[in-house]
C-alpha cells in the first residue's frame, strides 16, 4: 500500500514538472520576455521613436493587431508546457484588454440626433452611381464622400438629390446632407509640396433641429511604407496640422469631422486633430482595405457632441468601406 502510494506521488510530482519547469529555462525567458515587450508596445507605443522610418505612426496605425501575438506566444507555451510562459501571457493580455476590451465589446448607444456617413467612394470607383444607392439605403443625415471625380460628381447628385437636396462639393471631396448648408467654404490643407489643383477640405455650417453645427469634410494626403524610407507620413502630418488649426479657429462650438485621415486616432500624427476632438468610444469599424479591412482610416469625430456608436457598411465600388456613426448634439 505505501510503495503504491509512494508511486501515485512520484507519478502526480512527474506529471506537474512536465508543466512546471524547475528552471527558468532560455526558452521560458524568450517567452516571458517577448510577452513583457508585447505589452510593453500596447501601453507605451508612444514612446516608439518616430524619428527613423517613423516607426511609431506605423505601430499605432494598426496597433490592436499587436493582440495577434498573444495567441502565438500561448501556442508555443502551450507546446513547451510552460506554465511560467503562459503566466506572462497576462501582461499583454490586460494591456490588449484594457486597451481594445471596450471596443471589443460595447454596445450601440440608444440616444442619438444625426446619423453621419463617411465614405472614400475611390477615384477608380466602377459604378459611382450605384455606390451612391447604397449610401441612400443607410438613410444618414449628413454624407461625406471623397475622391470625387468630375464625371462622377452629376451622378452622386442625381442619386441623392432626392434624399438630400442639400450639397457642397469643392474640389474632390463633397457634404450631402437632409438639412440646411450655409457658410460652405474650402478649407485649406494642401502641404506645400503639393502642386495647385490640390483641393481636399471644405466646411459647411448645416442647421439640424438642436441648432447650427460645423461639419468639416477632408481627406488628408495618403501615406506609403517602403522598404527605404518606412512609413512615408510627412505630407499626411503636415496636412493634419493645418486641419487642426481650422478646427481651432471655428467659432461654432459643435463641430463633426467626416473625413478620410489615412491613419487611425492612436497614429501621433493626427494628433493635431484627435487631440481636440472626441472619437468614438464603440466598434473597431475597420474601414480599410475594403477586401480584408484592418485599420479604420476613415473618421467620424466630433467636439461638443458625442458619437454613441460607429459601424461598417456594407462595400461599394471602392476599395475602402463605408463607415456611419450616430452622434449626439
């Protein structure tokens, strides 16, 4: 009975060191330390130098898939049976969560007043006016598109003009909207690099039923990433700069920006915009590429009111996605 005993003990003690390791191994450092650095670049990506190939815009645009590690750093803990890898799993798993868990997880506010659709319809676009029936089936009060070609504007207008009798299009970017459009004036935020005929920006006042409000329509120079100079954002930055200072000088307190900013709010570079203006607290809403979406570049934000959920629409005939947000005034 006891060499039993003594052997159902032996027997419990080898299954537990076969997951529990008595060393601290390389391998359990490696893993430790890459769930350390995991985590480390979800809470502090703003300490990630921008300074060469600005690698730190480029972390922050796609930064909730840094949480893809998580579940291949488990996958060799698992294969190792280490339970001090899986342990220090727990630093980017809250990090991530605590981060993204409210996005992941919220629910669409119920109190709204305007319902805003932003869209990038793509120069390239095939059927413009069958891209802009699926904008009327949303039934949003205000519409931002961008990419707007001459020969597409007329048939944009001509599909909304009956939903939307009011508009402003001023160069390659247009506000259709259910309510009155007053003070419709371009908005600067050409780089200066950039040639003449650059026009992305416009600002309309629209009268909605709680009282005026400034609705602010851009599309901020794309970005590129290259194997020699990393993530090419100078045009995009510097064109956020002049954006935010527009929207510092409004005099109208209510403001809602609609416009494709070719970055997520975490990307450091927009934060001449997203620092004075609230984003929306639900739904990841990723926005682009339309064929496999894995960051929101188009935007709805606003100040002094609030988004109380932001969805996807389905695609058009662009290579982005629709995107729509209820606000609050």
């Amino acid at each position: 009975m006891v060499e039993q005993a003594g052997k159902a003990i032996s027997g419990t003690r080898g299954a537990r060191a076969r997951w529990l390791p008595l060393r601290f191994g390389t391998g359990e450092r490696v893993l430790g330390g890459l769930s350390v650095v995991v985590g480390c670049l979800l809470v502090f990506h703003g300490a990630v130098p921008n300074a060469v190939g600005r690698l730190g815009s480029l972390l922050e645009a796609f930064l909730p898939w840094l949480g893809l590690a998580v579940p291949v750093l488990m996958g060799v803990a698992l294969l190792r049976r280490s339970v001090v890898g899986l342990a220090v799993l727990l630093v980017p798993v809250v990090a991530w969560v605590s981060l993204f868990g409210g996005l992941a997880f919220s629910r669409a506010g119920s109190e709204y007043d305007v319902t805003a659709l932003q869209h990038n319809v793509s120069d390239e676009n095939p059927d413009p006016a069958g891209t802009a029936r699926e904008l009327v089936r949303a039934g949003a009060d205000l519409i931002a598109l961008e990419e707007l070609t001459p020969s597409a504007v007329p048939l944009f207008a001509e599909v909304l003009a009956s939903d939307y009798p009011h508009h402003a299009v001023i160069g390659t970017v247009g506000l259709w909207s259910k309510y009155p459009l007053a003070d419709i004036r371009r908005v600067d935020i050409k780089p200066a690099g950039i040639g003449e005929g650059w026009e992305r920006g416009l600002r309309a006042t629209a009268g909605t039923p709680q009282g005026d409000v400034a609705v602010y329509v851009a599309h901020l120079p794309s970005v590129r990433l290259s194997p020699s100079k990393g993530f090419g954002s100078a045009w995009r930055d510097e064109s956020a700069v002049l954006l935010g200072a527009a929207i510092a000088a409004e005099p109208l307190d209510r403001v809602i920006l609609l416009g494709d900013l070719n970055s997520t709010v975490d990307d450091r570079g927009l934060s001449p915009v997203s620092s004075q203006l609230d984003s929306p607290p639900s739904g990841f809403a990723f926005s682009w590429p339309a064929a496999f979406p894995l960051a929101r570049i188009d935007q709805i934000m606003t100040r002094a009111a609030s988004v109380t959920h932001v969805w996807t629409l389905p695609t058009t005939g662009s290579d982005h996605m629709p995107i729509a947000a209820r606000i609050r005034l």
